[in-house]
C-alpha cells in the first residue's frame, strides 16, 4: 500500500497485508485505518485524497471489485476509485499507454493484452499445476536435469553440484526423499529456479532451460497481441515478475522471440510494485499524465535473422560440448516455431493439391542455402512419388552451376527471376512457392509476381517477419527462427525450418493426389534391389499377403504397385485394375473407396 503525490513520488509505504474479503466488513475497516496511518494517524489528512487506486489479482475479482468500490466511495466520500487486476495496472502504469501486452513470470505465468478499443486479453494464468513457462515450470525442469544427470541420461551440468549445496543434501537419494516428502510445498521446488538463472551463463544445460522458458511466455504474449490484432502495430511490451527481475537471458531471449513475430513490440521491464502501479492508475484517472515510453525506439535495424544469438556470443570461449549443446537447443525451437503455421500450411497444401490433381505443376524456387533445399526436395519427389522432372521442379537463382558454388548477383535480378517462371509457361493450374529467409529475395519477388500474374498459386516460406514476400504471396509460411548460432548464418536454423516445411508441403500434396495409400508410398519409383524389396514389402502391407505371394503379384502386375494392390482387394485381372485406378486419375486410396462402396450397394 501506497500514498502518492501528484509527481507521482510515494510519500509513504506499507508493507503489511491488506484484506479485501467481501464477507468479512471487519476486514474494510482495517484497510481504512491502514490508509489513514499511512496518512499519519491524522483524520484530517483523509481530506487530502484525490482518488484510490486499487491492484487485484483474484479469479473472484468481478463480485469482489463491486463490493469493494462500493465500500471505498462509502468510507472515502466518493473520491474517485480505480479498480483494475494487478496485471493491468501494471501495463498501464509502467508502460504509460492505455494498450499492449504485459507478462508476468511469477510462480505461474501470465500474458494480459489490451488494445485501444479497451478490449481485454488474458493468456495463461491457469495456475502451478498447468503452467507453460513460470518459476514452478522452470524449477520443474530443473530438477528433470538433475534427475537425468544422476540417472545417466544426460550429461554433467553444473545445476547437480549447486542443487545439492542449496538443498544441503548429499546424495541422489537424499534428493528422491526430499522430492517425496509429504510437506514439500510449491515454494520449495520454485525456490530452484533461482540456482538455474544464477548459471545461465555458464551452463549450456541451464541456457536451453531458460531459452525453452522464453519461448514458451513469448508464445503466450503473442497469441494475446494477435487476438487483440496488435500485429503491425508499434505497442508496449512489458515485462513483470521476479524471474524476468532476475534473469537477463529471460529478458533477451523473450523479447527476441516476440519481436520476431511482431517487430512492433517495444520491450520494457516493470520496475514499480503493483501498489505503485495502483496509485499512478489513480492519479492518471485525475489527469495526471504517466510517463510514456517511446513506442518508435526499436525500428530494428536489421533482420531478426541477422541479429546476435545471445547463447553463443563467447562460444569460443568455452568447451565443445558446450556449442554443440547449444546449437542443440537453438535447432529444438524450430518445430515449435513451425507448429505454429500449421494451419496455414495444410491449407497451402489442399489448394495446391487440387491444382495438381487437374494436370497443374508444383516449383520450389529460392536463392543460395534456401534455393538448394528448394532443388533437393523437389528432386526427391521424383523417386519418392514417381513425380516427373517437369511436375514438381526446383528452380534455383543461378541455375544448375548455383548447387556448387555462388553465382555473384543472381538473387539480386528481379527480372531474372520473372524470365524463369515465363520459360516454363507458368500458368492458372500450377503452384509457385518462394523459399528465402530474409522473405525480400528480388529474384523471388519476381518470380512470385509474375507466377500470381500468371494466375498461379502462390506461397512462400520465409523466416522474418512482415517480409516482403509474405505480402505478396497468397499462402504465406512464416517461421521466424531468429539470430543463428552464427549471426547471419541461415543455413542453420533458417534452412533446417525451411527443409521441415518443405517436406511437409511436398509430402501432403502428394499424399492428397493419391501418391501414397496410407502411408505406403505406393508410386516408388523401383531403381535399385533395396527399393524393388521395399515395393515387395509395400504390397504385402497394403494387401496383407505373405511377402512371397506379394512379390509374385508384383511381378505379375509389371512391378506396378497400385495396380498389384488394386487388382487383389478388387479382385481384377492386372489389366482391368489398371484400367479402373485410370478412372480415378491414380488415386488408389479414391478408387478403393469408390469401388467398394459400389461393390457394397450392388450386394
């Protein structure tokens, strides 16, 4: 509890406990007198109130804050009353505007939002027992590696040593029985997240720790500013709680990953108390103007994927293990970061699919490290799916010669990029997917907008946000890995989530053309003995023959699996099964259904 002055400096504080139990109107008139001692026991001073801000944090906070303000106005003369959850307060005191985001780290962790509309945001907050990313989820993890260290499924890290000091036991089994002790409370366990942020820069075990904890509240904060459609906007970020007080990396790694989804977020750690934040919420609702910070103080001045990894900055210094290890965790955040596109890229797939399944072509086209996984995945479908080179191609800037070494200002020619969509004739049928990780290749820009010209499909998969070729493009992949190991280097993170990506697009369209039955790849192309057993083995799955009858089929049938699977479950000749699966454009999955089905009715 605080009293404030109009300059906003507090003129006294109370450290003791207030009640506000809407049962209890005992507990009302202690909160009164505890104001007015802070007023110096003068009655007279009560004069002196402009107005009473209130912080809560209580789930019964609507019933409650009724009471409440009900009670203030009676006790107080109708001074005006804020009444906000501690979380709003704070966003609004400490960042000085009336939206943005803020995130606590407490015990458990929370994201609120608010936007200009007064609209309002929570995220989280679900308490110890289902919490993503407070100081009970980090200490938890902590002990995990502990527990992995003394079992022998991880390696050394230096957490074991200072667990055990902390704790002042001696062996693992000490730990097992402290662990199971019927009175070990929550705050004991979260008291361990301490001895993790005390080596976070020193342990590569306690670095990934804390990175895993930054993504996790990043992600909450971030899904509260897209369902407040903060995204585009410059907007306060705000950062609360003891763990983000106590840990630098947190701080680090949380604001990059927000930002790398949302280049608009300006970061700032609350340094006043939710008592204070109260009273300046208070004073604002009297006209007293709260410090604001500037919303146009972080223009990045480069790509996120161009920034420094603050994990890595003196890697040098330390051992081997340590890089690996490292590099390790930064590669771990890549399938996070996809999972949350997937949505956006099963519907890049069913509208690309629907276009190939009508004759249409599927292109890969990208530049340098992103131009070669282009090449590659589209190479594979060729023996995988049994694509030709002309369905599904790659198409590199620099041409064949770029797969070995660099071809000097290729991916900086935007009219280059559209010449090699018109030599293919592009057109309505076909699909054009752009690779790059800065999302502002000028070879693919151009060849994007001459594909969408064209009336082609268009997507992409970039790893900035807010790139130029996520606006240009209709299906838009967007993986924002942030700083490399290696500043700059996008061949790590950057090209292992667009090779993920890339298999995801390439294997779902074919899988929805009928490519595949199941997860059998039913039209493998058989070049070498190991394949031609993998068919053997493919048909005997499908039809549930011996391998030996499923390897006679098979060379009954030409060595065509579709047509060996068709002709046993529809019982028909090779040719007729042939003739029935043409009918249904390849698709054995499509021809079984509907054949059965027909076969079904006609019974």
């Amino acid at each position: 509890m605080v009293v404030m002055d109009s300059d906003l400096q507090v003129l006294a504080q109370s450290d003791s406990e207030t009640s506000n139990d809407p049962n209890n109107e005992n507990s009302w008139q202690r909160l009164r007198q505890q104001i007015l001692t802070l007023l110096h026991g003068d009655n007279k001073q009560e004069e002196t109130i402009s107005a009473i801000g209130i912080s809560m944090d209580s789930v019964n906070m609507q019933v409650e804050s009724a009471i409440l303000r009900s009670v203030i106005a009676e006790m107080f003369h109708a001074r005006p009353v804020v009444i906000e959850p501690q979380a709003i307060c704070a966003l609004i005191a400490g960042a000085g505007h009336s939206f943005g985001v803020i995130t606590l780290c407490g015990t458990d962790s929370v994201s609120f939002g608010l936007n200009r509309r007064g609209e309002r945001i929570q995220v989280g907050g679900w308490g110890h027992h289902n919490n993503a990313g407070g100081s009970y989820d980090l200490a938890r993890d902590v002990l995990d590696a502990v527990a992995n260290h003394f079992d022998g499924i991880r390696g050394p890290t230096k957490l074991s040593e200072r667990i055990m000091m902390h704790l002042g036991l001696r062996s693992s089994a000490d730990l097992m029985l402290w662990l199971h002790a019927p009175d070990r409370r929550i705050e004991d366990v979260v008291a361990l997240a301490a001895d993790a942020v005390a080596l976070e820069d020193t342990d590569a075990i306690v670095s990934g720790l804390i990175s895993r904890t930054a993504d996790k509240l990043a992600f909450q904060a971030q899904t509260a500013a897209r369902r407040l459609d903060l995204k585009g906007q410059h907007f306060p970020l705000v950062m609360a709680g003891r763990l983000f007080n106590s840990s630098e990396l947190l701080r680090t790694l949380f604001t990059q990953a927000v930002q790398g989804v949302l280049p608009g977020a300006v970061a700032h750690l609350l340094t006043q108390d939710f008592a204070v934040c109260a009273g300046m919420m208070a004073l604002d609702s009297i006209g007293v103007a709260l410090p604001q910070i500037d919303l146009n103080q972080n223009d990045p001045p480069r790509r996120a994927t161009e920034g420094r990894n603050p994990l890595t900055i003196d890697i040098q210094e330390r051992p081997t293990l340590d890089f690996v290890r490292l590099m390790n965790v930064e590669d771990q955040r890549v399938p996070r970061l996809i999972a949350s596109e997937l949505e956006q890229i099963a519907t890049l797939i069913d509208s690309g699919a629907e276009r190939f399944d009508r004759g249409g072509r599927l292109f890969f086209i990208g530049a340098g490290t992103s131009g070669r996984l282009a090449v590659l995945d589209a190479a594979e479908c060729q023996p995988t799916f049994g694509t030709t080179l002309q369905e599904v191609e790659g198409i590199l800037a620099g041409g064949e010669a770029a797969m070995i070494r660099s071809v000097e200002g290729a991916e900086d020619d935007e009219v280059w990029g559209r010449a090699e969509v018109a030599k293919r004739g592009v057109n309505e049928r076909d699909t054009m997917i752009g690779v790059a990780a800065s999302g502002s290749t000028p070879f693919i820009i151009g060849a994007v907008r001459e594909a969408r010209e064209r009336g082609s499909l268009t997507g992409c998969i970039v790893n900035n946000a807010d790139s130029p070729i996520a606006q240009l493009v209709e299906h838009p992949i967007v993986v924002p890995t942030g700083p490399e190991v290696i500043m700059g280097s996008t061949r790590l993170k950057a090209g292992t989530a667009q090779k993920l990506v890339l298999n995801m697009i390439s294997t779902g369209i074919m899988m929805r053309v009928g490519k595949t039955y199941g997860n059998l790849m039913v039209d493998m192309q058989m070049s070498n003995i190991k394949l031609r057993k993998r068919a053997e083995v493919i048909v005997a799955e499908a039809t549930e023959l011996p391998l030996v009858e499923a390897a006679d089929l098979l060379e009954r049938c030409a060595g065509e699996m579709k047509t060996a699977i068709g002709s046993y479950l529809l019982n028909l000749s090779p040719a007729d099964a042939r003739d029935r699966l043409q009918l249904y454009n390849g698709n054995l999955y499509r021809c079984l259904q509907a054949e059965m089905t027909s076969n079904h009715r006609d019974e």
